[in-house]
C-alpha cells in the first residue's frame, strides 16, 4: 500500500488505549458534541471548532494539556498529538488542495468550462439533456470544488431549461449530482484527500474505485432522480441571464485540449495505480516512472504546468497574467486548508489516546461490517454538523483503527463509503442547501423535495455500490 503522503505522515501505528474503555468513549462522544455544539450552535468555524472538539476529547481521556514532569513515559500530550496531526496534514493534503484549486481557477478564467459546457449541451437532444448535464456536472466536479462549479454551471442551466421548457429542477439536479458526486467520492477534493490520508489508503485505486462508484451513483440520483422531482417540484427558469451574457467573450482553448487537460492528473494517478498491480517489480523501469509521475503531488503539479500552457496560453492569456489567475485562486480556499489540516489533529488525538483500537475491538467483535459502520458514522456526523468535510474527517479518525490489517482495496472502499455518507440528507444547517435554493428560488420545503432528497439518494446509492464492489473486490 502506498500512502498518501508517506513522508510527512504522522504516526498511524495502534495505539494502547490510555484509559478504561468508558472514559475514552465519552471522551469521544463529548469531543464530537463540542465540534457539533460549536459549528451549530455557536456558529464558531469548524476551524476553532476542531481545535477545542481535540482538547476536549485529550483531556477527558487522560492526557495531559501540554508535557509536564508528572507526564507518563512515552505518553503524547494533546497539543503536541494535535501539531503533529497538523503538520503532517497540511504538508501532504493541503498542498494537493492548493495545486487542485489553481488548476480548477485556470480552467474556469480560460473559458475551458464554458468549452466543456457548450461542446456537451450543444449536442445534446432535448430528451438527452438531463443526461448531458449529469455528463458536465461530472467533468467540472472533477477539479472543481462544489460551491465554484454551481456557481459557474448555473447560468447555463438557466439557460438550457428555458430553452428547452423544462423544470429548472429537471435540468438543474443532474447537474448537481455529477459536482456533488466528485465532490464527495473522487480525489483531489479535500474529503476523499483527507480520507485517503487518515486511514492511509492507496489514492490510486481508491481514484479508480471511485469513478466506477461515481458513475452509476450520479445516473440514479441524477438523471432518474432529477425527472421525478422535475415532475413534482416544477421551476420555470429566471431570464437572470440572457444569451448576450452566456456568449463567447473571446478566445478559448478547443474541447479537445481542455478535455486532455482536466483529465491528464487524473490518467496519471489512475496509470500509477494500474501499473502498480500489473507490474510486480518494483524496480522495473516503467513502475518506477509511474512511481514518480503518478504521485499525487507530481501529477497534480504536471497538471497545473500543462493548465498554463494548453488553458491559459491557449486561451491567450500572457504569462503574468496567468500567473495573477494562480494567485487569485489561494485565498479562497485558504480557510478549507485550514479546517482539513485540523481535522489531522483532530484524528492524531484520538490515534494517540487509543480511541481508534478500542473502536475496532468493539466492531471486530461485535462483527459490524466495517464498510456499514463507515457509512453510519459519516451520516450521524453530517446530519449534525452539516458539514462533508467535517463528517469525513471525525468519521475517517474513527475508522483509523478498524481498517488496521485490512487488504489495500478494501480500505479504499472505506474510504469511498465514508464519502458516500458525508453527502446524506443535506438540511438547514449546510451551507450548500441555502445556496440551492437561494439560486434556484425555491422554498424550504422545495428545496428539501429536491435538492436534500437528491443528496439522500446519491448517498444510499453511493453505499449500495460500494457495497457490490466490496463483493468483487
């Protein structure tokens, strides 16, 4: 098995637990109950959030603040545990975030989105238009985070149902689900990233696991979801935006060049993956090359240098201003950076009090399947906190000691049903929700039929597939 970032990763040996099972549960479940309390309540950022949820759960369960001369031999205090979790998150995942964001920032200022958009939609019938927009949602959910990819595809789905006189929802909610799938299931996002970092999965095949959960996932809670609730939840589209402001603005790089370079990170990731099971020498020189370019953090890095030159000079962009595009790309997602490298110390804490053994001496015991206990522990996260990235990261540093001895495979598929569970039943407390139904004028009621029903779907669906992939894996 290869990590993820196997050089800066913090210690993810099992751990004795430090404390009688008892304390160190409560100590769990009060720990999530501030993160809960704090985010819902409070209204503190998850940042803060994880920060006090890991004291929290550190303390309770009999570590020390901080290292004194009264500290057990060989014991970790929180703070030191919650730095070290930190660091080793921020120094792999955050920087593939990062190199995910400027690519994502190229493709949308170059016009390659718009490319992909009209290239798709345009040769769409307009019975195949709902499965054209799942097809767009996807591509674009690829490198892009959620909130970005609806806010550049919504003029577009405007425009497409007034065209073709169907139901804003109709067209909108396969589109949704092709950007909520990748968000939740496919790497580089930062859930499935961080997923891949805490229980140490091979990123390669749980890329490649991924896509073939993703697709059939995004067919039934897109387009087959999205005709049902057109017919039931029926929204005419706003003339918000006219043709004048959808057309071309200028120079833009061929379907064909932004399709290669959207796609190019991730064939590598994938080709390492493959040559990794096909090749058996680890010397041989075409694992050793795959070894290097399919990295995550060499193939995303490629990406972006071929970004710059097939987007950005293709859509005739000079070199400095490419290099401001990149530059505008980071202080957004400075704060997701964040959030995911506290969630590192978050897991780090609870690895370090033993929590993650207890944990998995109750499910082997208890004979749960380890993929249905995933999924649940996402759910409950996600339905309190409304947050994905959050279910995934405190539901991944649950798993951490479950999935100890497990086959590389199958801890990609822990991975991937984790994911799954992260997008259940989006509600009120979810950033996402208000921005549907603020941009598709919809009721809460409405968006609740819709939007939260669609996510629902694509979360049990998700699980379903994951499961019969579990059966063949």
């Amino acid at each position: 098995m290869t990590p993820l970032t196997a050089t800066f990763a913090a210690s993810t040996e099992p751990v004795a637990p430090i404390a009688d099972g008892w304390q160190l549960i409560v100590a769990a479940l009060l720990g999530i109950g501030v993160i809960v309390l704090l985010i819902t309540v409070g209204k503190v950022h998850p940042f803060l959030a994880l920060i006090f949820g890991a004291i929290t759960v550190g303390v309770l369960a009999g570590q020390d603040l901080i290292t004194t001369d009264a500290t057990p031999e060989g014991r970790v205090d929180v703070l030191t545990s919650f730095a070290t979790g930190f660091g080793a998150t921020a120094a792999g995942v955050g920087v593939l975030i990062a190199l995910g964001a400027m690519f994502a920032k190229l493709l949308a200022d170059s016009g390659g989105a718009d490319q992909i958009v009209d290239t798709i939609v345009g040769h769409a019938s307009p019975r195949m238009l709902p499965w054209a927009m799942a097809l767009v949602g996807a591509i674009i959910g690829l490198p892009m985070f959620f909130e970005i990819g609806l806010v550049l595809l919504m003029p577009v789905i405007y425009l497409v149902a007034r065209r073709a006189n169907l139901s804003l929802i109709t067209i909108g909610i396969p589109a949704l689900a092709g950007l909520s799938a990748m968000h939740g299931l496919v790497p580089p996002h930062p859930g499935p990233l961080t997923a891949i970092e805490n229980l140490q999965a091979d990123l390669g095949t749980t890329l490649v696991f991924g896509v073939i959960v993703a697709i059939p996932t995004i067919v039934v809670s897109g387009p087959l979801f999205g005709t049902l609730a057109g017919r039931w939840v029926v929204v005419p589209a706003p003339t918000r935006f006219d043709a004048d402001e959808l057309a071309d603005r200028g120079r833009r790089p061929s379907f064909g060049i932004t399709l290669v370079a959207v796609l190019l990170p991730v064939v590598l990731m994938m080709g390492k993956a493959l040559v990794d099971i096909l090749v058996e020498d680890n010397t041989a020189p075409v694992r050793v090359f795959f070894d290097i370019i399919g990295t995550p953090l060499v193939a995303l890095l490629i990406g972006v240098v071929a970004g710059m030159f097939l987007l950005g000079r293709g859509s005739g962009m000079s070199f400095p201003t490419i290099s401001k595009v990149l530059e505008s790309s980071l202080p957004g997602i400075a704060g997701i950076i964040l959030i995911v490298a506290a969630g590192g110390g978050f897991k780090q804490v609870l690895v370090d009090t033993g929590i993650g053994t207890l944990l998995a001496d109750w499910a082997k015991g208890a004979d749960v399947s380890v993929l249905l206990l995933a999924w649940v522990l996402a759910v409950l996260i996600r339905l309190a906190t409304g947050s994905a990235t959050v279910a995934t990261i405190t539901a991944s540093a649950l798993m951490l000691g479950v999935v100890e001895g497990l086959p590389a495979g199958e801890v990609s598929l822990v991975v991937l049903a984790i994911g799954a569970g992260s997008v259940f039943f989006s509600h009120v407390n979810d950033a996402g929700f208000w921005l549907v139904k603020e941009y598709f004028a919809l009721s809460v009621g409405q968006t609740i039929k819709t939007w939260s029903l669609m996510e629902t779907a694509l979360s049990v669906s998700g699980l379903v597939f994951v499961l019969m992939l579990g059966l063949v894996v």
